[in-house]
C-alpha cells in the first residue's frame, strides 16, 4: 500500500494522518506569501553558513493527564570558511495514563531519544546540506537521510531550493514480541523566492510525500 500526498504550503507542512493500511488519500495546496513591512529592508548577500553555536534546553509540559519533558543539547562548529557541521540530542519522556490505567491509579512512560548529524557545504552562491536523523522509542525506530540545495540567482535576489529525504522506519509492539513491522517514506520539496522590492518578498514552496508500509502505529 502507498499512500502519496500532495501539497504545496508556504510556511509549514503538518504531517499527514496515516489511514488503515489499505486506503490511498492526497491532498493538493497552493499558496503564495507576499511578505512586506514598511520601514524594514530586505539584505541583500551572499550565501553564508549558519554562525557557530551551543544550545541547551529542557522542555516541559503537563496537562490533561499527560506529562512530557526532557532535554535538549544542540551545537554547530565551522570547519574552515566552507563546511559547518552540526548534532543534536533531543529526549522526550512521556508519562500519560489511559482510562483503564487511571482507574488503578498506574502510570504508563515511554521514552523517545532522537540523534541527529548533519553537515553544510558552501560554494560560491550554493549551499549543499546533509543530515541523518535516528529516533527510537519503546515500540518504533525511525531513520531518515536528508539532502537539500540551495542556489542564489540574479544578483542574489532569487533563492532556489531542491529537497529530498528517504525514511526508514521498523515498528514493534510492547509485549507482542512476533509483530515487526516496516514503513518506508520519500519527501520531495522544490521552493523559490524572490525579492520584489526593499519591503517585498514572494516565495512559493511546493512538497509531495509518500508512505508505504505499515502506517498503523
């Protein structure tokens, strides 16, 4: 079974609800963002590298029955004036209880830690991206590869983006030691934007998702 969805989006793109194993939806979307504030002037520059940084934090939430919290370290180093390499450790611990579970007064926690790596190459006016992302959980393993390009055209006025990520992920279940299960997913993302004016910015993304496999859990 696969199931493909089609959107173009300007600012985000919320994940899909995956449907029974045999059911095929899309969507389609379109839009286009005019951005403009007066008094406010859009730099004009060459492509550059993100500035090194570190970054720790810890997030927390409760409500509802639902506690969610947790760490979270990032870091970004340049190597040379080209190349700028980056991680990130993110753990999420979940303590919720279902009706049944709240009756006897237990708690049900499950842990989520996600690793990432990834590395930015810049040549000229063109900025290369890579990046793996590993994320585990009590019943699920997640992977995906990411690349992107991105391309400054026209006296650095025009942005063009090209995306791709492939996703691998393996699905077990607490106390079901038989069931294994597998869903593979591809992202496909093409962006453009251009500057009008000082106060103006037009940009237009486009995005198709496919997933195929086991899309229950």
């Amino acid at each position: 079974m696969v199931q493909r969805v089609v959107q173009v989006v300007v600012v985000a793109v919320t994940k899909p609800s995956l449907a029974k194993t045999n059911q095929q939806t899309g969507s389609f979307r379109w839009g286009l963002v005019f951005a403009g504030v007066l008094g406010i002037c859009v730099p004009l520059m060459a492509a550059v590298l993100p500035e090194n940084r570190a970054d720790i934090m810890y997030h927390a939430y409760s409500g509802g029955g639902l506690e969610v919290n947790g760490p979270s370290v990032l870091a970004r180093k340049s190597i040379g004036k080209s190349t700028s390499v980056w991680g990130n450790y993110y753990v999420d611990t979940i303590t919720s209880a279902t009706i049944d579970v709240v009756t006897s007064a237990s708690e049900y926690t499950e842990e989520r830690t996600e690793k990432s790596l990834g590395a930015d190459y810049l040549y000229d006016n063109t900025t290369l991206s890579l990046s793996y992302t590993n994320s585990v959980e009590n019943d699920f393993n997640a992977n995906a590869v990411n690349f992107g390009i991105s391309q400054l055209m026209f006296g650095d006025l025009t942005t063009v983006t090209l995306g791709y990520a492939k996703g691998w992920d393996v699905i077990t279940a607490t106390g079901r030691p038989s069931l294994r299960e597998e869903a593979d997913r591809q992202k496909y993302k093409l962006g453009l934007s251009q500057v009008i004016t000082k106060n103006l910015l037009i940009g237009l993304n486009f995005e198709t998702i496919t997933d195929e496999g086991f899309l229950n859990n």
